[in-house]
C-alpha cells in the first residue's frame, strides 16, 4: 500500500487519471512538426482584436484581474437580455462544471447523462463521491427516453452535451424542449453548448432550430448552459467559460469557485473576441465546407462518418484505433482514439484548415494502401502454401 492511499479522500483514490492515455497536448516543441487535430481547437487561432487586447493588457499583469469578470459578465447578460446574475464566468467551461457538481452533489446522489459523451463529466461527478449514470446510445445518438428513465429520486444534475463530444450529434431545439419538460422538479439540466457556433451554423444550413436554451434560462426554468471561448472564438489557451442560468444557483456555485481564477488577460482577449463576428463567421464557414471535405474523404477509404454539428467527426475505422492514431502520428497527423469513450475502434478528428485536412486524408490513404499491400501479401503467400 501506497504511503498516502489512507490518507487521501475516496473519490480520489477510487478516480482514475483525470487525462486518459492520449488525452494530454505533448510539449509545444514536440508539437510544432505534428498537425493537430486531436483537440477540437480552432486552426486559425484567436481573433486579431482579441491578441491587440491581450497586448494592451499586458503592461498591468502585475495587478489582480477583476474577480467578478464585471465587463465580460455584462456583455455576456446584455445579448440576450439578462442581468449579470445570471452569469458566471470560469477559467474554461470545464470549472463550471466542477462548480456545479460541487455545489449540487454529494455521496448518495448521482448525475445521469449518456454513454459516449464529454468524459469530464464523469470526472467533475467522482470528484464528489457521487454516482453518474450513464444512459445507452442509439445509433450514435442520444436516446432522451433512456436517459429519462435513469432520472431517479437521487438525481440532481442531467449532463446533455448539444453538440455531444466526441459523436459530434445535435438534439434539435423541440427536442430538447420536451425532454425539459419531463424532467423533475429537483433536476438542473445542464446543457453544454460548447460548439454553439458551429452547431448554429450547421442547423441554418440544414434550415432546422438548433437551441433555444436562453428562453429557458429568461424563464426561470433549472437549466444552466454552458458555453466556451475555446472553441469558435480560439481561446483555448487562456481557458474563459461561463454559464447562464438561475441567479440564485450560479451564486452558490460563485461562492465555491478560485479566487482570481480568469485571468486579466483572458477577459480582456474574451471581451474584444466577442465583438469580432467576421472571425467568427470565418471559423464557422470553413468548418462546414471542410467537413463534408473530410467526410467524403473518409467514406471514400471505406470508413464510417458520422455527420456532424461540431467541428470534429466521429470516425469508426473498423479496427483498433489506438493502433491507426500511432501510425497516422508517425505520418505527422495527431487524432484522437476513442477507446476510453468506449469505442475501440473509433477516432475524432478536429476539422482543420484545407491544408492541414488534405495532409491527414493522404496520410490516411498512405496507411490505407499500406494495409491493403500487406494483406494482398500475405494472401498471395497463403496461395502459394
């Protein structure tokens, strides 16, 4: 027994790494000669107003930022008309989900959310020594009536990741909209809308209704949405996140959260990154022009694609995808293995710029003709045993 295993709390002993095998970004220099598309983060960077922001703010880091993101907080309340209460911003959506899970479980009770979706769920629940239920998928998807039917007296927080990461599947507004009104009074339905952008994106191209999460949160409903500046707007390494939702429940989760936790320079980059809709919209037409790129040309080598909301896809490559992403790392391409999703044969691939997703789709083609050369050796070695 370890020196300190008696010592420590049980959620942290029974935990397992908080970042599985593969899941860690590899020092930047070792970064430079690989392209990445393992992370969802945004191939173009942060917006050229966010960096003159983050200049600007430079020359006073040897003061503490604002400990309530006041500005940040205000532009966030003002869009789509609420008071600044009903808004809390963390260093990265994934704070506020520890905060929430903090602040809502404890030993005894559980979350639910489904099979195949954003592994830091299960982390930020264990961290409480409560139980997350994991609903079965179908056909990739969510399955809202099996999620419902694992809601129990014990529940007090439902996970629905809209877009889900990693299958990248979207649950349109309606949808949504009544599996709401299904859930129990002592429920918070969490809604993670970190790829809000690209998902608002792909519905007006697919003339659909993505969300309709803020009517809910300006009605009072038990419903926090959780949105990301890493994603859509390239701020993945400042780490800025919020949520909106219920004033009195997002001040509890305040009360638990670091002091001083966003930095100055991140709300300054936030701030200016919110006003710059032409980066944005850039990000967003490349992603969708260039997933049904790599779509094709990954159905084109045989695999199975998931269409997407996100800025991913979900591959299934039909054999052990830990496997293909050591080969496709060796041809300069990172992805992500799905196997501690529980799908062993299953990578995401970040949609990347025009250049960087024709190098992974030759990379694949390389290992594809590869394969296809040893197996038609080795059949042609059979025959002539």
């Amino acid at each position: 027994m370890s020196r300190f295993f008696d010592l420590v709390s049980k959620p942290a002993r029974e935990m397992g790494t908080s970042n599985p095998p593969g899941t860690m970004p590899a020092p930047i220099e070792r970064r430079s000669h690989v392209i990445k598309l393992d992370s969802n983060e945004n191939p173009f960077g942060p917006s050229e107003h966010a960096i003159d922001a983050m200049r600007s703010t430079l020359g006073v880091v040897n003061l503490y930022p604002d400990d309530d993101c006041s500005e940040l907080r205000q532009q966030l309340a003002a869009r789509p008309g609420l008071a600044p209460e009903q808004v809390l911003v963390t260093a990265g959506s994934t704070a506020l989900l520890s905060l929430l899970c903090q602040t809502l479980l404890a030993p005894g009770l559980n979350a639910v959310t489904s099979e195949r979706s954003f592994i830091v769920y299960s982390m930020a629940v264990q961290a409480t020594g409560a139980h997350l239920i994991e609903a079965n998928m179908r056909n990739d998807a969510f399955d809202l009536d099996a999620i419902l039917a694992a809601v129990n007296a014990n529940t007090r927080i439902v996970f629905l990741a809209n877009p889900n990461n990693p299958t990248g599947t979207m649950v349109e507004a309606a949808v949504v909209e009544r599996f709401l009104e299904q859930l129990p009074g002592h429920v918070v339905l969490l809604l993670d809308e970190a790829y809000y952008e690209f998902a608002l994106h792909f519905a007006a191209l697919r003339h659909v209704t993505y969300s309709n999460s803020l009517d809910y949160v300006r009605q009072g409903a038990s419903v926090v949405v959780l949105r990301t500046f890493s994603k859509a707007h390239g701020l993945a390494g400042l780490r800025v996140g919020y949520g909106l939702g219920p004033a009195e429940l997002l001040g509890y989760c305040a009360r638990m959260r670091n002091t001083f936790s966003v930095s100055s320079v991140a709300q300054a980059a936030a701030v200016a990154a919110l006003e710059d809709h032409h980066h944005v919209q850039r990000v967003v037409e490349n992603n969708a022009a260039q997933a049904q790129v790599l779509a094709q040309g990954l159905a084109g080598l045989g695999y199975r694609v998931v269409p997407t909301s996100a800025n991913f896809l979900f591959c299934d490559l039909g054999e052990d995808a830990a496997a293909v992403s050591v080969r496709l790392r060796d041809e300069g391409v990172s992805v992500r293995p799905l196997g501690p999703w529980g799908a062993p044969s299953c990578i995401r691939v970040t949609i990347g710029t025009p250049a960087q997703n024709q190098a992974f789709l030759n990379a694949a083609r390389r290992l594809g003709l590869r394969s296809s050369a040893a197996t038609s050796q080795v059949s042609s070695l059979a025959r002539g045993s």
